[in-house]
C-alpha cells in the first residue's frame, strides 16, 4: 500500500528547528546561516532553520530568499512591516516542527557553536534550556535594568533563572505548544513556558558585543518593566495600593509628629516645605500606578479588537 498523499509530499519532520527573528541584518546573515549550518551538520541531526524579517529595509528578504533556493532547510517568514521582536518570535515558534525548537537573534551577539549545547540539555531531560550569557559585552545602561527585570521575574516566576533578557534558549516543543495563544502578546516567551510548570537547565553561552547600538533604550526598558508587573505580577494594583497607603500614613504620621515638637520647640513649623515634598511624593507614586494601568487597558483594547500579533507579506 502506498503512503497516504499529505506524508507522501511532506519533508521528515526534522529533530531540530532553529528560530532566529531579524530585524535589518543584512550584514551578519550569510556569517549567522553558515556557522549555523556548520554547527549543527556536525551532530547528524535533522534540521530547519525559520527566518522570521520583521519588516527590515535592508535587503534582509533577498538575502533569505537566495539561502532558501539553495538551501531547502531553510524557511523565512516577511512580516509587512515591524512589529517587535516578541510577535516574530511567535511566527517563528508557531511554524517550528522540530522536537527541540532553539531561539536566537540573528545580530551574532549569540554564538551559533553553542546551539549543540542547548540542544543536549534538552535531551537530557530539560523542558527550557536558558542560556545564561557569560563575560556580557553590553554597557552598564543594559545590564543594570536588566538586573532589575530578572530579579522581578524571578520573583514572580518562582523560576531560579538568572538571564530571562537571553533570547538564546532551547526548548522541549511539548512545553512550547501549550504557551503559544499567549506568546507574542506577553514578552519573555521563557518566563511563560516556566511559570505552566516547565522544569530548567541553565547553560553558560558566549556573547558578543553588538556592532551597533541597543534597540533597547531607557524608555523601552521602562516599559519592559511595566509589561512584566502586569503580565507576571497576579494583582499589582492591589498591593501598590496597599503600599502607597502604608508608606503614606507613616509619612504623615511622622511628619506630624515632628511638627509638633518642632512647633513646640522652636515655634515656628516648615509646613509648606514638606507639604509640597510629600505632594510630589505621592504625584510620582500615582504616575506609576497610573502608567500600570495603561498597560492593562492597552491589553484589554488589543483582546476586544481582536487584532492580529502581525501581518505577513511573504512565507517561504
């Protein structure tokens, strides 16, 4: 009996996919492709490497479609115009067939050797192989906000993680599948896929310094912080609340204990000094709260409306 039409036309699914997102990386694609396939030719696996262009202007797509005619392991998804790293990384894991699927930016700070080493802790029985960038070549402006963030997920993940921000992982497509309506829409696809139960291996890759600069300024870090209270953080609002009163009312209570000994004392209390301290005080903390609230109606806009995480120009 011949083999029914749909297997008889379809590849081997391959052991291995690796998802890298683009974004105007002309100049490291063929270095990234060809020490890609370098690395992994040698573990006689099979393999594709996902291309995900989130609408680059470089002439990033030509190049994918030149690897892709003469490569067919390679597959490339364009998006019509950029949508953020976090939507391409969904299109790239909604498309991945392996049993292993492997994340990486495509600017090179990641070395494609390591991938072997992602992929056996894997098969060793690890659900996420986190990779933990070792010698990090990025300015401290990076990797201070960077602290802060893993420190906040940690917290919230309950995941003893030490680099959620390394996008250079490994995962047991199992533990992927269920995750998928949810990434894209919530950043740090690794913290997601830990906090359903997924179980951890940390594994040291290298990292190099970026040939331009960060993506990643101030404000997007900011509000990389604020999308982490919100999305991993079950009820924010009620413990900020919590702590604005408390730190309030003790504020208030000292300052007014003070008051009135200095008025007792000297004769004379600086009321409007820390009236207007304690004013700016609590301004700046209901700006925060504010700014978390902002992140909860963009997310429930974004759900009613029923907006698509991309649009896609192109699929190869």
């Amino acid at each position: 009996m011949g083999l029914p039409l749909q297997e008889a036309y379809e590849d081997p699914r391959p052991d291995v996919s690796v998802v890298v997102t683009l974004y105007n990386e002309l100049g490291s694609l063929d270095e990234l492709y060809c020490r890609t396939v370098s690395s992994l030719d040698g573990t006689g696996r099979r393999y594709e490497m996902i291309f995900v262009d989130d609408g680059s202007t470089d002439g990033t797509f030509a190049e994918l479609e030149r690897l892709h005619a003469g490569d067919d392991r390679v597959r490339a998804v364009r998006f019509r115009r950029n949508f953020g790293q976090h939507p391409a990384m969904h299109a790239g894991l909604a498309r991945a067939r392996g049993d292993v699927v492997v994340t990486m930016d495509g600017d090179l700070q990641n070395a494609p050797e390591d991938i072997p080493k992602l992929v056996a802790a894997v098969d060793g029985g690890a659900d996420v192989a986190s990779g933990r960038r070792v010698a990090r070549r990025d300015p401290w402006g990076r990797t201070l906000p960077s602290r802060l963030i893993n420190g906040m997920l940690r917290r919230f993940t309950g995941a003893a993680v030490s680099d959620f921000g390394c996008a250079f992982n490994a995962y047991r497509r199992d533990a992927i599948t269920p995750m998928l309506g949810a990434i894209g829409k919530q950043k740090f696809t690794k913290a997601l896929v830990l906090s359903g139960g997924g179980n951890v291996v940390e594994v040291e890759v290298q990292h190099a310094a970026r040939n331009d600069s960060s993506r990643y300024s101030p404000l997007k870090l900011t509000r990389l912080a604020l999308h982490v209270l919100a999305g991993f953080w079950p009820q924010p609002i009620q413990w900020i609340g919590v702590m604005l009163g408390v730190v309030c009312s003790l504020a208030a209570f000292a300052l007014g204990i003070y008051g009135v000994a200095y008025w007792i004392g000297e004769g004379d209390f600086p009321g409007p000094l820390f009236g207007g301290a304690a004013i700016v005080f609590v301004l700046g903390i209901q700006g925060f709260i504010l700014a978390l609230v902002g992140e909860y109606l963009g997310r429930i806009q974004r759900d009613v409306e029923g907006r698509p995480l991309y649009t896609i120009e192109k699929e190869l």
